[in-house]
C-alpha cells in the first residue's frame, strides 16, 4: 500500500474544500498519520480474483415509474438558504 | 397510576393503557414534558423539543393505530417537517426541515408523535457524543461518562425514561454501541430494510435507521412499522416485511448460536467479558446449541470501515458549501474562499478529519491501494459472515469490548475510539442486522455501568434475532433496571454539570 509520508494534509484539506489553521494541520496530519499507518495491514489480505463490493447486498437496476409528482415549491427549497433573491441562490461571482 | 410513573413505562404498556382509555395521548405528552424538563439538563440528551406540536397532533391521535399515540424521539439526522435538523453541526445552523423523511412519515401512518430531536456525534460520526458540537449528553448511569456514539441522545433519553422509543441511525455501530452503553435494546436492521429517504447521508453504503427502546417486543413493534420498500430510496429492499411481533416466543430449542473466536479479543474488559459468558450459559439453558464459529477476515475490519466511511463521507458533506442550507462565512472573496471558510468554521475537527481522510483515499493515484482494497476486503468479511451462517442461525458477541468510558478518555486518540466499534462494524460492512440488548452490569468507581450482548442475524433475518434477544431479555430481570437518577435540586444544574471540554 502507499507509504503514510504521501499525506499532505493541507494538499487534500484544499481538495477537500476545507481551510484549516496550520495548528489544525499539524494536529490532523500526526492523527491521520496514525490512521494510515493502522489500515496498513490491509497490505497483507490476499484479495487477488476478489471482485470489489461497493454494496453488501446484490440490489441491480431499481427503476420507479418515471411519473410527475407533487414536491418542494421553489419557495421551500429556497427556504434554508443563507441567501437568496427573486427565487435564487446568490453566490460570489464566479466567472470574470 | 400519576403522572409521574407514566414515563418509566414501556411501548406495549402504554398501548394497552392507550386503548382502554385509562390515558390520554396528550397525558404521555404532557407526563414525558415533566420527565424531560427535570431530568434533561442533567442528561442532556435532547436538541430540540415541540410540544406544542406534539400535543396539537396528541389530541386526533387514533389510539388502535399501531403506535397511536406514542410519542417517539428522533435522533436529529433525520429530518421532520418543520423542525430543525442540525446533525449536531454549526453548518446545519438554522436549517428546519421542509419534508418528512420515509419513516416520519411510516411512524405518523403507524400513529406515533415525533416530539424531539436528539443528540449526536456531529453527523453520527463518533462513538461518545462528544464529537456533538452543541451540548453534551452524559449517561444516565454515571453522569460522568459518555452514552456512547453516535445515537447517544437517543439511547440516554431512553435510558432515563425521557422517552418511551427512539430512532437511530447505525453506519458502524451507531445504535448498537450507545443502546450496550446505556443499557437499552438497539437494533441495526439489513441494510436496506428501513428506507434512507430523509436521513442526512454519512456512509451511504452502511446507514440504516433502526429503534432504540426499552424492550425488544417495542423494537419489534417500531420495526413493523417503519421497514419496507420504498419507491424514493433505490436501495431499500422489496421483500415483504414479515409481523416482527409473531416471531416473539419464550424457548430457544432447536436454534444455533455461533461464538466467533477471533471476537475473544485480550481488549475485552473481564466484567464485560464475564456478563458475555453468563448470557452465553443461559442462551444454552433456554434450548440454544452454542457452537464456536470462525471469521477470519475480523481483524480487518475496523481498517476497511475507516476507508469506506470517510471516502463516502468526503463525497455526501461536500453539499454543505454555504450556498443551499445552513451556515455560511461572511463576505466572501470569491467561491473558493466561500466554501474554504464556510466549511472550515461549520465543521467540528472529527468530521475534518473523516473529509480529509476520506478525500485521499479517493484521490488519484491512492484511489486503488485504499479504496478499492478496502472494498475487496469488505467482500472477504461479507463472504466471512454467509459462510458462518450456513452453520448458525445468529451470531454471539459483546456490543462494546468496554463499559461506558469517562468524558475525555478516548477522545484525545481518534484511533482508539475507532477500535471502540470493533465488534459492531463488520455486520455494516456486511449489510446484516444485528442488535444490542442488556446483558449485565459492570462495577466502576461504585456506578453500575450496563453491558451489552449484541446477536447478528442474516440478511433480512430481523425476526429471528429479535426472537433470541426476547427470549434471553424474557428469561432476565436486566432491562428492568433503571439508572439511578433522580431529579437534580436546582441549584445543582449547571454548576456540577458544565459541559466537558470538545476534543480536538
């Protein structure tokens, strides 16, 4: 498996969208080092010709009738949002 | 019968009490408020509570319905119409609920009344509760420890009589491992047999929503009415759902327990161990055949759920952006910058830390050596788990290798909290059910601290070890034991109680 040194906290911490202080970072990358270094021992599992389980149970193809149906008003989806005008979510700009 | 004994009662008490009119639904509302308002700032175990409500619905309630008229706790992941849903998370500040998650709606069809949202781990992430980022919820056997994780409010309140039954939620033993911890009966149904619809996703591959209560004929009566298909969930299971009360009997002849050795762990704490030995005895004296089994793939399980979990969990909280819901960072520069902070402020360090964790085991080039591995080990554990039960109608362990710990104790290690689950994760890895009944008290600093015996069934075998755990529960006086706490006077409250500090 790969080595735990390839964790760079703050890299991913900026994949995953998230800031962190570099207290936070420092903290973070000792205890996920810890974490790592312990699923280590999947290394060890002979997993050759094991086909990946993404669900425990063998559920395919679920279809529902594709119907109409009442839901949210567009007033009750925007209803939660820090903020909104005329039906809309605002956010910073986002192309120049 | 006052007031005041109404809520130490069970669900099929209450029933009874219910239709032959000796009780009011508004009564149990207003009996539960008094419990509630004397004993929960010492327990902590509720977000938020609405009576008001509660009671408007109390007075049409139709008591011949399955569970009319009984008011049941909601562990605050799972949305209800109107209320808040906070997840116990800064991000979700604000947020009230515009629908009804599928088994709101299944628990109001079946009659019951939503009162209360409960306390968590933010984002049922955690083993304690105290990964809550806005209160503390104690055990109400010794209010100096935790309830255990993640459903803790809903097991505490149960516990302390504080509500008749609850919801919960289990992605690796987040019903079982509280319900041991504060001596109720928790059940983690199969993966898919009670729909997701409306629950906040953390692992949507191992979430199950299932009932916490003070017997196991009241988890059989929640279970019959919230499992079954339902069209807004893919993943929720078409078989049909048997009448989980019929399977209830009093003698365990012809039955086959399995006693996983690799579960004989050194990490077991020797009172724990020695309630799990006693139960095993009278399993045996009740008619069951007892027979010891092998799950060779055990001592990987723990890694591959840290894998799987966090990578699902990177994936289902990128939603909270600051944009649709919840807390967002003031004056933003740019998008970068609103999510980067909003996120960082909104989130507590546990659910950073399972994001960062899961971001990187999904990241180009380590995509492979994590997850994909963990996912071929997870098939190892399943196939580990439908080899035993060819032999074996369920399986015996302890819920938690320990009683419940100190505020504190754990916290300070994520690792060591995370081997806290070891004997309840493998059945979310493998999508069977499982559940956590009394067993058996441990002696710690002059507190009696539960101990919980955990039974995992097969697949969509919910009848069946809710049978056993009947049986057992039937042929014992444990989950007839309440917690020693009493109503605190006044000035007490607040003083003695401040809340602990939040790990980091």
């Amino acid at each position: 498996m790969a080595g735990t040194s390839n964790l760079d906290v703050g890299y991913v911490a900026r994949l995953a969208r998230i800031n962190l202080t570099e207290d936070e970072a420092k903290i973070f990358q000792k205890q996920l080092g810890d974490v790592l270094n312990y699923v280590e021992k999947l290394g060890r599992v002979d997993v050759a010709g094991i086909e990946a389980a993404a669900h425990a149970l063998p559920v395919f193809n679920v279809f529902r009738e594709d119907a109409p149906r009442d839901w949210f008003t567009a007033e009750l989806a925007l209803s939660n949002a820090p903020r909104q005008t005329n039906g809309l979510f605002i956010v910073p700009k986002v192309v120049e | 019968m006052t007031g005041n004994d109404l809520p130490a009662l069970n669900i099929a008490d209450l029933q009874s009490l219910l239709r032959r009119r000796e009780v009011s639904p508004r009564e149990l509302i207003s009996a539960l408020r008094g419990r509630i308002e004397a004993i929960d700032p010492d327990v902590g175990a509720y977000l938020s509570l609405d009576f008001d409500t509660a009671s408007k619905e109390a007075e049409h309630a139709n008591v011949d319905l399955p569970l009319g008229g009984i008011p049941i706790a909601i562990k605050d992941i799972i949305n209800v119409s109107g209320q808040p849903c906070t997840c116990a998370s800064t991000i979700l500040n604000g947020y009230r609920a515009p629908y009804d998650a599928t088994v709101i709606q299944k628990l109001r069809t079946a009659g019951a009344i939503p009162f209360g949202k409960t306390n968590l781990d933010e984002f049922a992430m955690g083993s304690s509760t105290e990964n809550s980022a806005l209160k503390s919820t104690r055990n109400p056997w010794d209010l100096s420890r935790v309830p255990g994780g993640s459903s803790g409010g809903s097991a505490a309140a149960v516990a302390a009589d504080e509500a008749f039954g609850a919801l919960g939620s289990d992605t690796g033993g987040s019903i079982r491992q509280p319900a041991a911890l504060c001596g109720v009966v928790g059940l983690k149904p199969t993966y898919g047999r009670v729909s997701r619809f409306g629950l906040v996703a953390f692992a949507s591959s191992l979430d199950q929503i299932g009932p916490v209560t003070k017997t196991v004929r009241d988890a059989a009566l929640i279970m019959n009415a919230i499992a079954g298909h339902d069209p807004q969930d893919s993943t929720a299971l078409s078989a049909p759902v048997p009448d989980y009360m019929a399977s209830l009997r009093n003698d365990l002849r012809g039955v086959r327990l399995g006693l996983p050795k690799e579960y004989m762990i050194d990490g077991i704490d020797p009172q724990v161990r020695a309630a799990i030995d006693a139960a095993v005895k009278q399993l045996n004296s009740l008619g069951a055949e007892i027979i010891e089994v092998s799950l060779p793939s055990t001592e990987y399980a723990v890694a591959v759920y840290y894998i799987i979990a966090t990578a699902e969990a990177s994936a289902n909280l990128a939603r909270f952006d600051g944009v649709r819901y919840g807390y967002r960072a003031e004056n933003p520069k740019d998008v970068l910058d609103l999510y980067g902070r909003t996120r960082e402020q909104g989130f507590g360090p546990e659910v950073k830390r399972r994001i960062i964790l899961g971001t990187y085991v999904l990241s180009s080039g380590y995509y492979d050596a994590y997850y994909l591995r963990a996912q071929k080990v997870r098939e190892l554990i399943r196939r580990d788990f439908a080899g035993v039960f060819e032999k074996v109608d369920a399986l015996i362990s302890p819920t938690s290798p320990v009683a419940a710990f100190k505020f504190g104790e754990r916290a300070a290690d994520p690792l060591q909290m995370y081997l806290a689950d070891i004997f309840t994760i493998a059945a979310n890895l493998a999508g069977i059910c499982g559940i956590s009944i009394p067993c058996g008290f441990a002696e710690l600093d002059g507190h009696r601290l539960p101990i919980g015996l955990q039974l995992l069934g097969k697949t969509l075998d919910e009848a069946r070890i809710l049978q056993i755990a009947h049986a057992y529960e039937q042929s014992t006086d444990w989950h007839k034991a309440r917690p020693p706490i009493r109503v605190a006077p006044a000035k007490s409250i607040g003083k003695s109680r401040q809340p602990p500090e939040r790990p980091v």
